[in-house]
C-alpha cells in the first residue's frame, strides 16, 4: 500500500488539484492536502508537482493509509 | 542616414522609403510561448507564416527568462511540447531544462515550416485604414524593414503592435496605475538536492520567511528583497543527488516597476542582478544543502507579469475568474487563481477587492492564502459569491477565457494571445502562465487561420468552427469540465490525469 504526502514546501500553485484524476487535493492555509479516502494512489500529482512537495511512502500491508506518520520512505 | 533635423527637443525622421521582406498569411509578433502556439497552429494549417522575435531564442521567459515552469492545462501543441521535452530528458515535474526547451521550439518550427526572424524587434504597424492592420514595420541587423500580411498575431506581452495599430490598450492597477513586481530568475548549480529536500528548515520554515526575517534583522540581507517567494525548481537532466544538482529560483523582485519605459526596465535588470548576487551569497551561508553552490546565470529577460492589455471584444472579468463563469466562445482554460506579485512591497496578494451585491467583499478562489490579508484581516476573505467563514467555496473549475478577448475592439484582421490579452487587472494575474498564454497563441493561430479560409475577419469567424478545429487538435477548452454549448463534445473529454 501506498501513501501519497504533501509537504510545507507546497507553493500553493495549485498544478495537483487540476492533475489528480480523483479530485482528492484540496487546499488549506499552508499547503494542499490530499484526501487518503479519495485518493487512487495513481502518482499523477507527484509528477505534477513543480516544487517536489509530494512524496510517496510504502505502507505496511495491513496499515490504513489513513494513518497518521508513514514508516517507511521509499 | 538622416540629415540632423532638429526641432523642439525631437530629432525629424524623413520619409524613408524601406524594403519590403514579402507578404505572409499570418505574422506572429513575439516568439515567446504565446507566438510559438500561434505560429505554429497557422503554419499547421497551410498558412505561410511569419515568425518574429527580438531575442536570439524562442521561449520567452521559458527559457530565456530561465521560468522554467510550465504551469496550466497541457492539451494540444502544450501537451505536444511536453512529450517532444520528456524524449530528450528536458521535462520532470513540470520543470524543463531552458536549453533543451529552445531546441525543441526551434526543431517545432522549422518542422512546421514557419519562417523565423530571430533578433528583430517590432516597431510599428502598418495600417491599410484605420481600422485595418496589414504588415508591421521590424527592425534588426539589415536595418529598418517592412512585411506585409493578412492577418497579425500580437503576442509581443505588451502589446506593441496593438497600441502601434491604434487600439485602446489598459495598464496596471486601476487604483493607481501600478503594475505587477517585477522579476529576474536565476539559477544555482552544485545544489545537493536531497540534502535540502530533508533538511529540517525544509520542514519547520519551508518558506524561509523566519530565516529571512531574521537576516534582515542581523544584516546578512540588506534589505526584505521578498519573503516566501523562494520557488525553486529542479532543472532537469542534471546529474542528480551527488551534490551537482541545478535549481533555478525566481525569488528577486523589483518593485514599483515600469515594465514599458526604458529606463527603468535597465533599473529592473541591474537591481535584479544584484539581488541575484545577495541571495546566492545569502542562500550559500544559510541553506542547508547548497553549501557548495553556485550562481550558474541570471535570466537575460526580465519577468515582466503584466504590462499593456489590449481592449478587446470582451474584457475578463475578475468576477468571471472568481465564480468560473463560462462562455459559449471559451477557446482555453486556465487553472491558476488570482495571483499578483505585490506591486509595491513583499509577497504576493491572492485576493481582489470586487463589488457584490452592493457590498464591498475580498474575493479569493482557494481561501486565506498569500502574503497579505485584506484590509480587515483573513476573516473577511469571501469567495465569489460573497460567502465568507464556514460558508466559504473553494473554487473548484477553472477559469474559462473566451474568444472574444483574443480580439482587439478598435482593428481589424488583428488577433492577440499571451498574457496582453483582454482581461482586468487582476484576471490578467490568473490567466499569464506558460501554458495559459501557450493554449491562447494555438487559439490566435487557429483563428487567423480560418478567418483567412472564410474570407473573414477574425470578429466575424463562427466561434464553433474555430471550437472544433482546436478540439480535432486535441485543446482543452472546456469539453471536460463544462461542455461547449451547441457542441458534441462527449469524444473530446479529457478523464484522469490527461486533464492537465
């Protein structure tokens, strides 16, 4: 399982928003957020992304991708 | 030569009689991104085309300027682009390597068979009345030279050619006439990459606004040059994670500036240059993983965000922005909100003072974002309705921009496209990103091509013959999202993430 993270140096350019297949990117004060209920863990807004604000981490098999902290990078 | 004739603090220049380089179907004025698309939609589609550019490359601010972010909706000759920039390792995360994006222009062009003049600068319009344009007047290393054509493309970002032509043109902020911070890019090599991306100042102060604050306070800047606008982007191609990588960063900014007077563009240029030098200083002392770096180059154009804009057949509205209003002529779609580099001091300003319903409200698309609130505070941000608190809308379709403000009100056989195009001031700040003025240039491209297929002016073209020649060449303008009125559009929709 995969879990897709948006962190602080999201410049708000909102490129993730338009690219996400799933509309699961949202945006709040400081940065764009994604909805792990809504997402399809395609990597279409990693790629999109212009400041390399996204990343990806492996999750355990049995693990929620709503879980807070992903464990492993990958 | 010309005698010395002078009267009244002016120099006279006599009737000259000048060359004429040939006559064209369609002249595209400025090779930025908005002349690549239009060139080549009109050579693309049997017209024999002009291509002028005052600098040595096309791109524009893509590449010459070093923003090497192209932002927006890649559909048609952006996606084209794109994929031509992915063969050759020069695009990843929609960041491109400036040097492989001008050869890919280059190679597009000649391809398409338009005719290029690089180094030639555009300095009056030749009009058959005084509603009809019919060639331009350029200037470069043969001297002063005429061309004539029958349909013109301004996409100089200024729009010279229409204000030459005679057409009302507006500029900057109608409070007080001042345009948009004004920006010189550059770019830092022996960046280690992986090391910043994981270092803690990335994660507590991603923005360097307390790191900033702070070096202002202790004298390691001498002054607030900006204070979050540090973008920095990833060039691609380079070799990666061993300490060599390249980022390019648009972080100076001029303010107060003059975008159209000559002097002090050269003020911009020499202030940008020397911001360049502070920040690589500064950004070498203070930035984890950049410890060893160095300043590769600045951009030789200056990033101008907003200038003249010509008074079309309609004017976008910032109203239209904020509540995606439609059109039945929409020929592109933009994604971006309302974002206007602060024209007299730090940071940017993602908010517009807009009359609804007979209140004053500050609208935003995405909420309590940018630089500065409002006067009253981030509270009274509403959206476009006027909705503020928990009532708030994010805005969540973009912005249409119709035909109509590709074409200029007061002449004829005149098109404009890129970010000059008919918009108010601060719908002009949503609609001037490198795909958006791309998409408009391959719209103006088509358009010409057409009116000159019909027998028409460009005013006059059926807007749905020009919708489904730029939906055939694979355009977004709106099928996705909203539908075209009068159109099928179900085969032409964009799903997943084709949409950008």
């Amino acid at each position: 399982m995969k879990k897709y993270v948006i962190d602080r140096g999201c410049k708000k350019c909102c490129s993730c928003l338009w690219a996400c297949p799933a509309q699961a990117i949202s945006l709040t004060r400081d940065t764009a957020v994604i909805d792990q209920a809504k997402c399809r863990r395609c990597g279409a807004c990693v790629e999109s992304c212009p400041t390399e604000a996204i990343s990806v981490y492996d999750l355990p098999a049995q693990t929620s991708p709503e879980s807070e902290n992903p464990p492993t990078k990958k | 030569m010309i005698p010395l004739n002078y009267r009244n603090g002016r120099i006279i220049n006599p009737e000259i009689a000048m060359p004429c380089l040939g006559d064209y179907d369609v002249i595209v004025c400025g090779g930025g991104m908005a002349g690549f698309g239009a060139a080549l939609a009109a050579a693309r589609q049997g017209c024999k085309t002009l291509l002028l550019e005052r600098e040595s490359a096309l791109g524009g601010l893509a590449t010459v300027g070093l923003v090497n972010i192209p932002l927006d909706f890649a559909a048609g000759i952006s996606r084209e682009m794109l994929d031509r920039l992915n063969e050759v390792n020069g695009h990843w995360h929609r960041n491109t390597d400036p040097e492989k994006h001008k050869l890919i222009l280059d190679r597009m062009v000649t391809e398409a068979g338009v005719d290029l003049l690089l180094v030639s600068h555009v300095v009056e319009a030749i009009m058959q009345d005084d509603r009809t344009i019919c060639g331009v007047v350029l200037e470069n290393k043969s001297g002063r030279q005429a061309v004539l054509g029958k349909r013109i493309i301004d996409c100089t970002g200024d729009a010279d050619v229409a204000f030459f032509a005679g057409c009302e043109t507006m500029k900057g902020r109608p409070s007080d006439g001042k345009h948009q911070a004004c920006s010189l890019e550059f770019r830092l090599g022996g960046v280690n990459w992986e090391k910043y991306r994981d270092s803690d100042l990335k994660k507590n102060d991603p923005q360097w606004i307390k790191l900033i604050a702070k070096a202002v306070d202790d004298g390691a800047l001498p002054y607030m040059i900006d204070n979050h606008l540090n973008w920095l982007t990833h060039v691609p191609g380079r070799p990666q994670h061993c300490n060599q990588d390249e980022v390019s960063i648009c972080f100076s900014h001029s303010r107060n500036c003059k975008p159209l007077c000559a002097k002090d563009l050269t003020r911009m240029y020499l202030e940008g240059r020397e911001q360049a030098d502070i920040l690589s200083k500064f950004i070498r002392g203070h930035i984890p993983g950049y410890e060893n770096s160095y300043l590769i180059d600045t951009g030789s154009l200056l990033g101008v965000r907003e200038s003249r804009r010509v008074v079309g057949e309609y004017i976008l509205k910032t109203l239209d922005v904020v509540r995606a209003n439609t059109f039945e002529d929409t020929i592109t779609l933009t994604g971006h909100h309302l974002d206007l580099h602060n024209p007299d001091g730090p940071g940017n300003i993602k908010w517009a003072e807009l009359e609804i319903d007979g209140r004053t409200c500050y609208v935003s698309t995405i909420g309590k974002v940018g630089s500065w609130p409002p006067p009253g505070g981030w509270d009274v941000i509403t959206d476009g309705w006027g909705r503020s608190g928990d009532d708030f809308q994010r805005k969540v379709l973009p912005t249409s921009i119709p035909y109509r403000s590709l074409v200029p009100r007061d002449v004829d056989n005149l098109l404009v496209a890129g970010r000059c195009l008919s918009a108010e001031f601060m719908a002009q700040a949503c609609c001037r990103l490198i795909l958006a003025c791309l998409n408009m240039g391959q719209a103006a491209g088509t358009a010409a091509a057409l009116s000159l297929a019909k027998g028409l002016t460009p005013r006059q073209i059926d807007r749905k013959e020009l919708q489904l020649m730029l939906l055939e060449a694979g355009c977004e303008i709106g099928q996705s999202f909203f539908g075209v009125p009068g159109l099928e559009t179900e085969k032409y929709k964009f799903t997943g993430n084709n949409r950008q």
